[in-house]
C-alpha cells in the first residue's frame, strides 16, 4: 500500500492576539497533525492548536539558532512525506521576513503540496495601536518595510535613501541598530525632531508603546527599557505645498 503524502501549510499567526488569527489560519491549525512554530508565536494563538495535534518548537533568535533552517526544511518535508498534514507557524506574516522562501523551495523539492496562508504583519498592529494609518493620501502614499537584521556578511539597508518624501519606513528587528538607523536617517537629512513611533509586541498584553524624536531615540529607550520585537516608524510626508496641490 502506498503512503499517502500529506502537505506543508505555512501559516501567518499574526502579531500576537488570538482573535486577529485570520479563519483560515484557524482551520490549518484544526486539521493539523503536527505545528511547528516559532519563538515570537504568542501563547493564545498555541492555546488554539488541538490536543491532537503534536506541537514542536522550532524557533530562533537572532545569533543563537538551536534549529538551523536547514533542520526546519529538512524536519518539515520529512513530515510530510510521511503522510502528516504540517503547519508551519510563523508570527506575523509569512512572507514579510519570515524565510519562508526557503521552506516553499524545500516543499517544491521533495515534491509537497505547500500553501502560504497569509497573517497580518506586526507593522499593521503597531499602527492600529497608535490610531494612526500607513499611508495617507497626499502626505504619504508610499510605504516601506525593511529589515534592521540582515543575514551576517549582508550590508545593511540604506534606511535614509529609502525615506523619500512621502514615505512611511517601517522598521522590523532594528532595535539593536538604533545607532545605525539614527546615523543613515541624518545622513538623508532628517533633522533631531524627527518624529519616531515605536510599538512592542503589538497586539498583545505585553504591548508598549513609545513617542519620540530622533535626536531623543536612544536616550528614551534607554530611560524606558523598552525592547524588541518592536516596530520602528519613521515618516517623511510631501512637503505641504505638493500635499496641498494633491488635494486640491
């Protein structure tokens, strides 16, 4: 008898609260054999996964990885060619710094059924915590998210060159580059008043919340103790004349 080959589903857990976990992502995890999820996967959405389902760590810190990607792709397709259905739990959103290019290329390889159910990303809960939008027709109607941990041997992005007017910059794992960030943002020729928003763990009873400058950054963040996984906004809206000739 032939072994049925079962799938991998790779599955957004949002940003942290259990009710922003999309229906979707609620039904992968119901029919799921086995999940394996990640540090940031916060423990109301792990309340959801059925007693049936075997649940298995896999996640990583920035330097110190007890789970090589490698073993995760290695793990997961192995599951699944053992008939099992795989959820593969990510927070926030799969596809936003979520390697999940790595884990579709090793489904594809071994021949596995593989889905992408999308989360919302930690960007749009931090800024619905703040009651303020992305973007903003005719102030900034473009919106970038970028990484403040790249791969190591990777140079950083350019954080300044990406804040052209009209922009709104989202900040992901950039709270140990705050020195970095503040450098590349006055090289672009944003002044000390700068406005900056940071959220913690958006979404979640742990959040916090900060309003600052760019002169004053690191001096508050420092005073207040906040830390990561945080969201870091940087906005550079069109200079009034332009937004008042758009909306006009």
């Amino acid at each position: 008898m032939t072994r049925k080959t079962g799938s991998i589903a790779l599955v957004g857990a949002g940003p942290g609260a259990a009710d922003l976990l999309t229906l979707r992502a609620l039904d992968r995890l119901r029919a799921a054999d086995v999940v394996y999820y990640d540090r940031l996967v916060d423990p109301a959405v792990l309340d959801l996964i059925p007693p049936h389902a075997e649940r298995i760590f896999v996640g990583k810190e920035v330097g110190r990885h007890a789970w090589p990607q490698a073993r995760i792709d290695r793990t997961i397709t192995a599951a699944a060619r053992a008939g099992r259905r795989v959820v593969r739990l990510k927070s926030g959103d799969p596809g936003i710094f979520g390697r999940a290019g790595e884990e579709l290329a090793a489904a594809h390889a071994a021949g596995i059924p593989v889905e992408i159910v999308p989360g919302i990303t930690a960007a749009s809960a931090a800024a619905a915590s703040l009651g303020q939008p992305l973007t903003e027709r005719g102030q900034t109607d473009h919106l970038v998210i970028a990484t403040g941990t790249c791969r190591p041997g990777d140079e950083a992005p350019d954080w300044g060159a990406l804040l052209v007017p009209g922009t709104t910059l989202a900040l992901y794992m950039a709270m140990g580059k705050l020195a970095e960030v503040e450098v590349s943002l006055r090289a672009a020729g944003m002044p000390s008043s700068t406005g900056i928003d940071m959220v913690s763990e958006a979404s979640t009873g742990r959040e916090r919340r900060l309003v600052t400058t760019l002169g004053r950054m690191r001096a508050d963040v420092a005073a207040s103790g906040l830390t990561g996984p945080a969201i870091i906004f940087v906005r550079r809206p069109k200079p009034a004349d332009t937004a008042l000739a758009l909306i006009a």
